[in-house]
C-alpha cells in the first residue's frame, strides 16, 4: 500500500520522523497512532494495525516520539508532557497537509498520551487505546530498582527492551504530576479500551480503571490471550479490525462521500469532507474531485481552488469549441492548449469595461494553436473561443436563485 516517509518540527523545533499508510482509494479518515514506552513507529503493533486499518480505507499517521528512532532530540529530555506535545504537533502537521485526524490511537504509554492529547485535537471524535496504562507513572515499574539513584544523582542510565536508556529526575516528576483520570472523565469524545486480561505487563487493572473513569460512550474489547506488543499478527489484525468497525458510526458525516459513493449524482453536489478548514468533495454526475484552498488560505492545498475550477471549465470549454470547430471545418489543428488567470483589476484600469469605480474579475486566456494554420485561420480560431457556452455564460447576465434543500433522510 502506498506510504509516505517525511519529518515534521515538534513544539522545540526538532525534527520528528514520521509514515503516513495510506489506503489505496481516497481516505476515509485519518487516524494518529502513538506507539509504546521507547518503542518506535516501525514495532511490530503499529506497522500491523496501521496496515489493516489501511486497508479499511482509513489513513494513519505514525511517528517516532523525540529522542527515539529516527526523530532528533535527546530521550533522556523528555518525559509524558513532551509526548503529549510531540502528538499535538504531529496533529497540527496532518492537519496542514492533508486532514485533522480524528482517531487516535495509543498503545500502551501511547494509549495514555492520546488519552492526554485529545482533549487539545478539536477535530478528534475517537479514542482507541491498547493495554494502556490508567497512571503515566505505572511506566516507572520497568525501573523501580533504578528509582533511587534517579533521584539521588538526577540522571541514571536504565536498561529497557535490552537496550540503554537514560532517564532523568524530572522524567519521574513528570509523570508524577500527571492526572490522567481527571483528563478521562473530561474526555468527551467516544472511547474504546482494548486490553488483554492476561497482560503481565500492564495489568487489566487499568482497562478497568480507564473504562470506569470515562463517560460514555464507551466500550471494553477484551483482547484475550495477546501478549502485550501484540507480536502475533492475528492478534493487530483483530485490534484493527474492530476499531475501525467501532470508529465508523463516530466518523464526521461529512467524510462519507469520500468513502466509495460512486453513485451518480443529479447535477453537481458539492459536500464539506470534515478535512480541514475548506476541503470539499465534489460530485459531477459519476465523476469525482475535491475542492479546496492553498494552505495560505487556510486549506490544506489538496485540490484546485474554487476560482481554479472556474478556469478549468473556461479551459475545458474553450479547447473542446475550438475541436468542434476544427473538426467541422476539416481544418488542420494537431492540439489545443489553453492557458488562464483570473486576477481582480481597478474598473478605471479597463478601457473596455462598463463599469468605471470599484475593482473587477479578469481572466487572461492564451490559447496554443498547434498545425499549420494560417494567420487568417487562428484569427478566426481566437473569434470561435469566445464563443464557448461557458464563456457566452460568464460574459451574460446570469440568475442565480438560492433556497434550503431537505436533508435526504436515506
């Protein structure tokens, strides 16, 4: 499936490593994933769930926290906050580039951090956590024979997973600080716990604790006989799949057509995608784009601009009169390339205007004709383009009458 590598800027600037799994259709929702304590984007849990989730038709978004994997930064400098931090940029990226998740998706301290992060993720409608920890500092147990020279010299090298780590003193304040069960209660947003009964590494204790502090709606999946990281693929298989069933009835309505309506349309519907700001999906008959604005604008660039679809249908309009034409004539033009601008002028700058005060639309169309036409030929080509419908339409008074159309209830 295709995937998408890049690197984005946590809140202190450093670069965060980043995959972005994309279905093969266009996505229904999007989806950020926060992987287990000193993990990394690429365990096993996260690739597999991602890649079913995928293939559900929803986009996920994994990346390696500061300090670990491929991100820059130091891991002996962070701590839980920095992680909630680094989930709120990773938001803020999605959000800029593509579309705002609104699934998260925490495995283990992970499933705390989303816990944390949501409430600051307007756009997030779900929660899904995995063999999550209830108290951030539940991690600590993974050291407790280290926790006194922690606090004692400041900074202690642990050995974690096998590997070496150094964790600080304000690591340990850190997560102590934390109130994780308040930031439950107050989640307002749709909750699944995911947890086996037989984790010996976070115990089910805390599924309880987590599903008994939060509000509905909320839902308890046991996940059985799995291990803690899920090593057996059966196992993120099912996570995946149930999550993506349990998140569908909280997915933004408007995210819908993007989800396979290959139905035709009477006319042209134009519908918000929940995407950002703008994005809008548009069908035209059995015909299928989106809408939307640059990021300058405050759109997410994932399509042509309102005024870009106005001079794709000039163009469009203007090369096909032009072929008609030609055709009819038996003339001998090889191609048609039309080229457009709309920019907004001062009416006092436009000898040939009507209108004299304020300021007014122009559209600058160049018109490539290929073949070997004379020049009396392409004068009489350039008179045939203004002729297109869509020109005669944008040149003429048009009525445009506006009225409340009944939501569908099917």
């Amino acid at each position: 499936m295709p995937a998408q590598r890049f690197d984005f800027p946590n809140a202190r600037g450093e670069r965060l490593a980043a995959l972005l799994d994309l279905p093969e259709a266009p996505p229904r929702a999007y989806a950020l994933f926060a992987h287990c304590f000193t993990c990394g984007k690429d365990v096993l849990a996260a690739s597999r769930i991602a890649q079913g989730l995928t293939r559900l038709g929803i986009a996920v978004l994994r990346f390696d926290f500061t300090g670990l994997g491929a991100s820059d930064g130091e891991f002996a400098n962070t701590n839980f906050s920095s992680n909630v931090a680094d989930l709120i940029a990773a938001a803020d990226h999605l959000r800029r580039t593509h579309a705002a998740p609104q699934l998260l998706i925490g495995h283990s301290l992970g499933g705390a951090a989303v816990l944390a992060a949501a409430g600051d993720i307007a756009e997030v409608r779900a929660v899904a956590t995995i063999g999550a920890p209830s108290d951030p500092g539940h991690i600590t147990h993974l050291f407790r024979d280290r926790l006194a020279d922690i606090a004692a010299q400041g900074e202690v090298e642990v050995m974690l997973a096998g590997r070496p780590f150094r964790v600080q003193r304000q690591f340990l304040e850190d997560v102590a600080g934390q109130r994780l069960s308040e930031r439950v209660a107050h989640l307002r947003r749709a909750l699944l716990v995911l947890h086996a009964p037989t984790d010996d590494t976070v115990g089910i204790e805390n599924a309880s604790a987590i599903f008994g502090a939060a509000r509905h709606p909320k839902s308890f999946v046991s996940l059985d006989d799995a291990d803690h990281l899920l090593r057996r693929p059966r196992d993120a298989a099912y996570a995946a799949n149930v999550i993506a069933a349990w998140v569908e009835r909280y997915l933004t309505p408007a995210a819908a057509p993007d989800a396979g309506d290959d139905a035709p349309v009477d006319g042209v519907r134009v519908q918000e995608t929940g995407g950002g700001r703008f994005q809008q999906h548009v069908a035209i008959g059995r015909h299928r784009l989106r809408a939307d604005e640059p990021v300058a604008s405050g759109g997410l660039d994932s399509g042509p601009d309102p005024y870009g679809l106005l001079l794709a249908a000039l163009g469009a309009c203007t090369s096909m009169t032009l072929r008609l034409y030609a055709e009819r004539k038996q003339l001998p033009l090889e191609r048609v390339s039309v080229h457009l601008r709309h920019t907004k002028i001062h009416a006092a700058d436009c000898d040939e205007c009507e209108t004299k005060s304020g300021r007014l639309d122009r559209i600058d169309r160049e018109i490539v004709l290929q073949g070997t036409l004379d020049d009396a030929t392409r004068k009489r080509l350039l008179e045939i383009a203004d002729m297109c419908p869509v020109h005669r339409t944008l040149t003429s008074e048009v009525l445009i009458k506006t009225s409340e159309r009944a939501i569908d209830p099917s």
